[in-house]
C-alpha cells in the first residue's frame, strides 16, 4: 500500500507541475506512406526533442514561444515545419542524405559516425530499460557484438564484461565504465576464497550503481584505437554511459516510471531427485548395524530412546547422502524429527518415504519494485534534470532482500554567449541483507541441496521446525552415532536457521559527479575543464549464530575508495580549401588522476560470549590484529588527437597518449602508445539506387597498462604480536622496481554497408591484438623471503570476427518487422609465458581442479585428471574392487577444457502494428567449459535422478554388476603398462557393467576422473521479452499528458537449449577471472512484470 500510495503521490504532483504546457503529436512517413522508426523530431533552436516510435508516432512537448520543428532520418532530406494552431502534425519525408549520424566516443567526444576508423555500437537507453534488470549491464548480452557478458544467478550478484577476450593474465581483463564523461570503478569486492569457490558472498560489481534509468545511450567501444585517449584503463575497451539531461527553452516536464517483476526458479535448472533411495552411504559393504540382522532390511541403524519401545530401526541421520535403503511407504523408521523433543514427533516412527516438499521448495516467489521520477526543463540559458529512483526488490532465498535509492541532477548555464557550465552529481545507497551464500560453505544451501543431502527431507517439515521453535532443528543430526549428543547437527544446519540466523548484511553509499566549464573562443576552437569524482564507502558484516555447526563468529569489514579526474582539453573544428571540403578537427589536453583506497577489517575469535550479539568486542578469545590495506595512486596523461578529412569520403585520424604511472619505477614510469586510422566512404564515390552507404576502415594502435600498487617495492603485513614482538611478513611476490608496463598492439580492419534505403545494414571487423610484457608472478628461491617475484613476461593473443546485422523485412502500411543481429567470434591464445615456462596456474578449485594460462592454449584452460584412452579412441577400464569396472584416470592432471566461448551470437525481433510493438530477444552461447564440483559429489552421493532406476537389462542400478546391476560404461580393458608405467590395452572391448552402488561409483568423486563432470557451456536462451502498448495520442491533445506506456516484461523465460542438464551454464561463482567453476550453483529465475510510463 504504501508503493502504492508513493506512485500516486508522483502523479498527483506531476498533474500539478505540467498543467500549462503544449503537447504537438504526429505520424513521420516517407513517399509510399511507410513509417520510419526512430526519426528525429526537434523544436528549431533547442535541445528539445524525441524520436518516433515503432509506428512513427511522436510525442513533443513544444516551449512557449516556438515557430518551427526540424524532422530528420537518416537516408532522408532533413524537413522544417512551422506550427500553426493544430496540435497535430504529420509529415511526409523525402529520400536524399547519407548517414550522417553522430555518435559520442572517447572523452565524451561526439563525431560523425562515418569518418570513424574503428567500431563502435550503441545501444539506446531505451534498450537498456525495456525489460530492466537489477543490473543494466546484463541488458547489452546478445545486443553488441564483441561484447562477453557473464551473469549471476544471484540476488545482487556480479557480472563479468570482456571485451574482444583476455588480454592480461594477472591484471583485470574488464572494461572500464565512463559515466558522462567521469571514469567510474567497477570494482568487484568479493574475496578470493569467493572467487574460487570456498565459501563467501557475491557483492557484485560496482559498475551495477549506474541506474537504468537514468541512461539515454550506452557506447561500447571495443579496440585499442577507440580506446587510447582514455589511457592505460581502457586496454580492455570502454563502455561509455550517457546519462539524459534537459533541454534549454523547454517547460517543465515529468516522466514518472513504475514497474513490478517477480520471480520464481527455473527448474530446468536445479537438481531432479531421484525418489527410490533414503539416506546413508550403502546397502551392499555392510556399513550399517542393520546389515546382516535377519529379518532387518540392510543399511539402517538401530536406536533406543529407553521408552520401552526398545532398539528400532532407524536412518542414519548423520550421513549426508542417499545412497541407503529403498524406500518402502509400510517400513517404519525413525528420522531425523524423531529426535528432538521440541518437535510432536520426537520418538516416533514414520514411514520410510522420500519427502513431499523437496529442496526446490525452499525457493520463494520473488518480488521487485521499481518506481522512478524524473523532472526536466530549461530556460534561454540553462537546463537541468533532477531524478529519484526506489528499487526494492525481495530475493528468492528466504531472509534477502536489496534496496537502493538513486538522486540524480545535472544541469547547464550558459554564463555568456561564449562561457558555457555544466554539472552533474549522482548519489546511490545501497542496502543488501541476506546475500546467498555461495561455494562450498554451510551458508550456501546449494553445497547440501546439490552435493550432500538425503532426499527424505521434507522442507516444509524442516521450515516449520525453525518457525516453531526459533532453534538450529537440522535434518542431520548425529542420532544413532552418538545418543549423547543425538539432537546436534554433523555437517548441516537447518536451512531456515542459516538464513534467519547466520545472515549477512552490506551498505554502500556512493557519489559520482563532474563540474565542468567551456569556453568558446570562436566557432571552431573551445577550451574545456573538468572535475570528475567517485567516491564510495561501504561495510560488510557477516554473521554465524551460536549453534551452528560453524564457529560462532562476527566478521566486519569497512572500504573507503575515491578518485577524482582533473582533465583540461583543447577541441577544434575548421573547415578549408575550396567548398570547404577539408575538414580539421582533433583535441589536445591532460588528465591528472589520482585514486586512494583503505580497507579495514576484522573478526571475532574462538567464538562469541554472548549470543546475538555482533560486535568484535563479543570474540570469546582475544581477536587477531584486524587486517589493513591502503594505496594512492596517481597517473598523469597527455594527449592528442588530429583528424583529417577529405569531401566527406576520406577521413585520417591520428592520436597519441603519453602516461606517467606512480605505480612503476621512476626510470620506467613514463609510457607512450599511439593510434592511427583511415577511413574510406566509397558511397560518396557512387551513385547507386541499392547501395545506401559504404565505408572502409582500418586502424591500428597501441595502449599500455601499468603495474598494480604496491609492485615496485617490498611491503609487509604486521601479524599479531607474539610474546611481546612484532612480527612482520612478506606481502605477496617479491616486488621488482624494473617493472615496465604492458603493451596492447591492435590491428583491426572493418567494413560497413547500407543497402535499400537503410533497410538492411551491415557492420563487419576483423581484428588482432597481442598483449607483451605482462605483469606476472614467477617462482624465486624461498631465500628470497618470498616464493615469486614479479617479471615482465608473456604474450596473449586475440583474433576474431565480429559481425552486426540490422533489417527491416517487412514494412507494410502500420506493420513493421525489424530484425537485429550480432554474431562474434573471439580465438584467444597464450603465446608466451616466463622464458621456458609452459604454464602457470592461476588458481585452484576444489575437486583437484585449476584454472591456468598455458601456453598454446586459451587463457583460462581448465587442468584435471583425464581417461586414460587407447589408440584407437575408447577409454581404458579395469576391475572395481567391489564388482564391475571403473575407468583409469591419469596420474597427473592435463588440459580438459577451457572456459571461453567458440563464438557469441544475438537475435533481436521487433513487431509493431499502430500503437503496439513485442520484441524478443535471442541470446545465444557456443563453446566453453566449466567443471562441476556439484556433479562430481552428487553422483557420488546418489542425489541425481540418473543414479536410480533401472539399467537396460532391467535391474536396479544401484545392484552389484554381478547381480545385473551397474551401468553400461564400454571402453577397453586393460591388459597391462608400457615402460613408463601408463596403462595400455590391446584392444579387448569390455563387456563389464561400471560399479553404481554406492559412494565409490564409477562416474564420482571417489573414482571417476575430473573430466567426466567437465561440461560444455553452450546455451541459447530467451533472453527478454516486451509487449507494450502506447496509448494513442488523441486521447491527450488537449491536456497536460504527453503519453502514456503499458508494457508487459519478460526476462530470462526460457532456457531453449542447453548441455549442463542440471544447471545454468551461466551460473558462475562471481566476476573476475577465475571463471568456469560451479560451487554450490544457484539456479537461475524467470521474471515477468508490467511496467507504467506516464509523460508529461
């Protein structure tokens, strides 16, 4: 009610604020009556202005006092209408112009798109917001070529930007965020234990504090040309966000926003439980006290409450696995809820059946509200806009929940006819509470949901037990194993418990704005200055509960990052020669930047004193020091950039930066890398009814990267004093003061093509970067009082292809169809590591799994134990110690996959008929590994659907192979070893069934090797969906209202096609580079909504 009554409270003050304003409205059409989507519709001598729709339909609201409206298109002879009484104005545009469209590049520079000699995409804010996600970022998958986004499956999660693939093997391999001109951090504060899959939360990344809607366009610019004037943070390329902003001589206007989604899991991304087994390791080695009493079905374990009932069956409870008894619905047994007194079932039997409620229904229906405002307007000499953003969204996992708020105002004033200010400053707040815990850890329920659990459980049983009783009732107690401490949990707690209990919780504020003056000399050369700043705090608190399983503990950690942007550019534009046709144009300046960051943080120890109370002064034993990190950084660049055109065909740009870097020696510290590109536009050398627009372009460029901080010079990390002294240790790899920075070489060719009158369109690039002098980590003598040291070494090489394709198939009267499509192709290679060396490890995974750069494979190559195959392709088998045949597996680990996609793709239809348009979105996966810590346990522990049922002989599978049981595995068998000791075979085909009857199955953890549970990556999913219908203008002429949207949402809907069939392809631990891990995975969520535009 009270979302309610605050949507109703902007309407109503809205009505208030637009009464006066004229509203004019129409239909943009070309010769034969067709309509043209996203024409430009501007008040004459203004800012003001708007783009037709999907049925060429526009709504403008019209400044007192204005004569005349400007109608362009590209492909079209731009048109002046002058306004007379009607409030009704539709217009019939003629074919004529080329592309000449503008676009914002480096620095915040807008240029002709067709004197560009790199690739550049755009995507419209309007895009962005259609079917909004928490994180905007994940609304440009499968809309940009080139562009490798990986989400979360989490509340709040990260998502990961590469573009073009990894270049560094050590440094961040993600775009920078520039926001209006202001370099922004996209930091990601998840931990390293997080990151690999040990236990931890997912904080996302910061870049997700840009608020959709707040965004009128996002660039994303891919090579090193397009990239270089930003400096050595923009090697990875650039996404460049242009936020919306007023428009001088324009009345007040109000656009109010509000949207609600909910959410539920996509099942065909979670387990599917087998329901034949109960809980416990085996019913055939005779582990149980069971096994062997006559007349007892074999695998249980007795207990006596000494309630006269004597000794009765019961599950054993403090395993965590289903690998037990059959269920039968008339056994009679005692479980876990037979155990604690606080429940009505303590002491009694219940049938030994699988649980109604399985763990899907610990996931709840999830809710998000978004509700925004937005005012603009402007005078003779000024405009602004001043926004306000609420998004509360409620998460899947009991106990979560993210809020945020956003303030957002920029504005401009024209001090004198030359001296121009501008303004912008944006605040974000951000609440998280109960993120889900991700990894192998007891705050994660998917580590026991996918890998250890008995399919027994019933949730709503287990819900009903916290809620009654607010106490840690788990479904796994020790029972018979230990009568002393029966009701305490072994290895879980109660779900319910974890999250209500052991929850986390985060708050982020956040500043990010920029000041800025220009100044005019003429009318082809100004002077700019600008301030930039972000700053942000945030705390991080983690909490585990006394009677948890874990250590009771407090954790608290606080980070305090800021950056200011001092830049001073010099911009001309002059026209020569005869008719003009030699343009000049280029820029000069600097950009000082310095950044600062601390970090603070501290826990408990041994315990709490108090229960419920967090705070470190509550740690049962004297905490350890906390742990503390700080830096400043400070770079100095300088550059330039000159372009020459020729006739509006031949364009050469030339471009050059020199940075002087705080974090490489003094000697070294300075780094230059320069850009050159050409342009052709071979349409303007032609005349041609078919061919639109074409150009040619070719660049090449060079940007460096400097070291991280604190690589140039030993630093240590003070510990706890030990009996009165101060002890002190190495942080990390020795530090190497002859450090030189990375370099980036990029060659890119491109080609674009109009055809039709614009109604097809082409973009295609090739390119090709090398990455040389990396900045990596190599072994030393431990002497040294370090294991590694830092070196200039390596060499990463990406090639690929990128293509974007832009249609109109159909457009008949008020129908039209346009088709939109992205396809690319990335090979990336390590060339070169550390002289001799053929591989570094990068990380470690549990399961015996790591994450590497070897050379002649992709960054990111997965290392495992592997089959063991003969000549002629099969996998060699050998004898299982209790019956059938298991595989042999390499002695050492090798290369069994790597994580980077063959090649990415996007299909985007939209439909519109009148005042109706329905799009969706395609997005679509090649390629790619990940290993799955979850398969590789849960087979073993007999959770999976497959592990039960029957073979194709009929038997139960889980049966011994000598009584018709296991399942068919083929290969050879091994008849021996060569001289190294390897197995070998001569051929035989086995005929053996593989050993499926317990923890020590062929195809798990115990025995299979890590290659069986590698899979492949690929997808193609329904990414989005939108209806949405605008209500016509008519309805409006004669009042304050400029429009009114209603649209129906849909995100992530429905997974088309995937290989992983028990989870998300997608669904990663967090951002960074440690990718192609699943821990513990979330399942993914489908969303539907309703979103309301109101303008005014």
């Amino acid at each position: 009610m009270k979302r309610l009554s605050l949507v109703l409270t902007f309407v109503f003050f809205a009505f208030g604020l637009a009464m006066a304003q004229r509203t004019v409205s129409g239909t943009v059409t070309d010769a034969k009556g067709e309509t043209l989507i996203g024409a430009s519709v501007l008040v004459k001598g203004t800012t003001t202005g708007t783009v037709t729709d999907f049925d060429g339909k526009y709504s403008l609201s019209v400044p007192e006092g204005a004569k005349t409206i400007v109608f362009s298109y590209t492909g079209f002879e731009s048109q002046e209408v002058e306004l007379g009484t009607s409030n009704v104005v539709d217009v019939i545009m003629a074919e004529g112009v080329t592309l000449n469209a503008a676009v914002v590049t480096a620095l915040g520079i807008e240029r002709d798109k067709k004197s560009l000699g790199y690739a550049t995409q755009e995507v419209s804010g309007e895009e962005v917001t259609k079917a909004k996600d928490a994180n905007f970022i994940n609304s440009l998958s499968g809309k940009v070529a080139g562009v490798d986004i990986k989400r979360s499956t989490q509340m709040g999660g990260s998502s990961n930007v590469v573009i073009r693939g990894a270049k560094s093997l050590y440094g961040s391999n993600q775009a920078l965020f520039v926001v209006d001109g202001t370099p922004i951090s996209n930091d990601i504060t998840n931990t390293t234990n997080q990151q690999t899959g040990r236990g931890g939360y997912d904080f996302g990344n910061n870049a997700m504090d840009i608020n959709p809607e707040d965004i009128e366009s996002v660039s994303i610019l891919r090579g090193a040309a397009a990239t270089a004037l930003y400096g050595s943070r923009a090697a990875n390329g650039v996404i460049l966000v242009t936020t919306k902003k007023g428009s001088k001589k324009k009345d007040l206007g109000v656009t109010i926003s509000s949207g609600i989604t909910t959410s539920a899991i996509d099942k065909s991304t979670f387990v599917r439980y087998q329901k034949q087994y109960g809980g416990g390791y085996t019913t055939k080695l005779g582990w149980y006290q069971s096994d062997g009493v006559e007349g007892d079905p074999p695998g249980f374990d007795y207990f006596d409450f000494g309630n006269g009932a004597g000794s009765q069956l019961s599950v054993a409870t403090y395993e965590d696995a289903s690998m037990g008894p059959e269920f039968d619905p008339n056994l009679m047994v005692y479980r876990w809820e037979s155990y604690y007194p606080e429940l009505s079932t303590y002491q009694q039997l219940v049938p030994h059946v699988a649980a109604e409620n399985d763990a899907s229904t610990f996931y709840e229906r999830g809710f998000t509200y978004n509700n925004s405002i937005a005012i603009d307007g402007g005078g003779d000499k000024s405009q602004y806009r001043l926004s306000y953003t609420n998004f509360d969204q409620t998460g899947n996992l009991p106990n979560s929940s993210l809020k945020k708020n956003t303030i957002a105002f920029s504005g401009g004033y024209d001090v004198t006819d030359k001296l121009k200010a501008s303004s912008s400053i944006n605040f974000v707040n951000t609440k998280g509470l109960g993120r889900y815990g991700t990894g192998y850890d007891n705050r994660n329920p998917n580590q026991s949901f996918r890998q250890w659990y008995q399919v027994s459980t019933d949730m709503v049983t287990l819900k009903n037990a916290y809620f009654d009783t607010g106490k840690n009732i788990s479904w796994n107690p020790y029972g018979p194993l230990d009568p002393s401490i029966s009701t305490t949990p072994h290895y879980f707690d109660n779900y319910y418990f974890v999250r209500y209990e052991n929850f986390e919780s985060d708050e982020r504020n956040r500043v990010i704005g920029n000041t800025a003056l220009t100044y005019e000399f003429n009318s082809w050369f100004s002077l700019m200055g600008r301030v930039s700043m972000d700053r942000y705090d945030d705390i991080q608190e983690e909490r585990i509960a006394v009677g948890s399983v874990d250590v009771p503990m407090y954790l608290r950690r606080n980070r305090n990052f800021s950056e200011m942007n001092y830049d001073l550019i010099a911009s001309f534009n002059k026209y020569f020669g005869t008719d003009n046709k030699i343009n000049f144009d280029g820029n000069l300046g600097m950009n000082i930047r310095r950044t600062a960051y601390s970090y603070i943080g501290a826990s408990t120890n041994g315990g709490l004193v108090v229960p419920g109370i967090y705070a470190l002064s509550n740690s049962l034993n004297t905490p350890a020091a906390p742990s503390e990190n700080a830096y400043q950084i400070g770079t100095n660049g300088y550059f330039a950039r000159a372009s020459v055109g020729y006739d509006n065909f031949l364009y050469l740009d030339l471009a050059g930066r020199y940075d002087i870097s705080s974090t490489l020696p003094k000697a070294n510290n300075g780094y230059f890398y320069p850009s050159a590109s050409l342009s052709l536009v071979f349409s303007e050398l032609m005349n041609s009814s078919v061919l639109s627009f074409g150009k040619l372009r070719f660049n090449y460029a060079e940007v460096g990267s400097p070291a991280p901080a604190q690589s140039i010079l030993n630093t240590y990390s003070l510990s706890t004093p030990f009996s009165g002294l101060a002890l002190a240790t190495a942080t990390g790899p020795e530090k190497n003061p002859d450090l030189v920075a990375e370099n980036t070489k990029s060659l890119e060719a491109g080609l674009e093509m109009n055809f039709l009158n614009n109604r097809i369109g082409l973009d295609f690039s090739v390119y090709r970067s090398n990455t040389y002098n990396q900045i990596i980590p190599v072994s030393v003598t431990g002497a040294t009082g370090s294991l590694s040291r830092y070196v200039n070494a390596g060499n990463i090489q990406n090639q690929g292809l990128e293509l974007a394709l832009n249609t109109v198939p159909i457009k008949m009267g008020d129908f039209r169809w346009n088709l939109n499509l992205t396809w690319a192709k990335n090979q990336n290679e390590v060339i070169e590591l550390f002289e001799d060396q053929t591989n570094i490890q990068l990380t470690n995974v549990q399961g015996g799994v790591t994450i590497n750069a070897t050379k002649g494979e992709p960054y990111g190559a997965l290392w495992g134990t592997n089959y063991v195959y003969h000549t002629n392709g099969e996998i060699i088998v050998y004898p299982h110690p209790y019956g059938g045949v298991r595989p042999r597996k390499t002695a050492s680990p090798e290369v069994i996959g790597n994580v980077n996609p063959d090649w990415k793709g996007g299909i985007l239809n939209s439909f519109s008929y009148k005042n109706l348009a329905l799009s969706f979105l395609i997005d679509i996966q090649k390629g790619g590994d990940f290993f799955s810590l979850d398969m590789w346990y849960g087979t073993s522990t007999g959770l999976y659907d497959f592990t039960a049922g029957n073979n194709d002989k009929g038997n139960p599978i889980r049966d011994l192979p000598a009584d018709g049981g296991g399942l068919p595995i083929g290969g050879v068998l091994q008849t021996g070893t060569d001289e190294d000791g390897k197995p070998i075979s001569d051929g035989t085909v086995n005929t053996e069934y593989a050993y499926a009857s317990d923890y020590y199955s062929s195809f798990g953890s115990a025995i299979a090797p890590n290659a069986e549970h590698i899979y492949d990556a690929s997808y193609v999913k329904l990414r989005e969906l939108t209806l949405t219908y605008t209500l016509p203008s008519r309805l409006f002429e004669n009042n304050f209202i400029g429009g009114i949207d209603l649209s129906l949402i849909g995100r992530n809907l429905w997974i088309i096609f995937k290989n992983s069939e028990y989870s998300d392809p997608e669904a990663g631990l967090s951002a960074g580079s440690y990718l192609g891990n699943q821990s513990g995975a979330y399942p993914s969520v489908k969303e539907v909504g309703f979103n309301l535009k109101v303008r005014f």
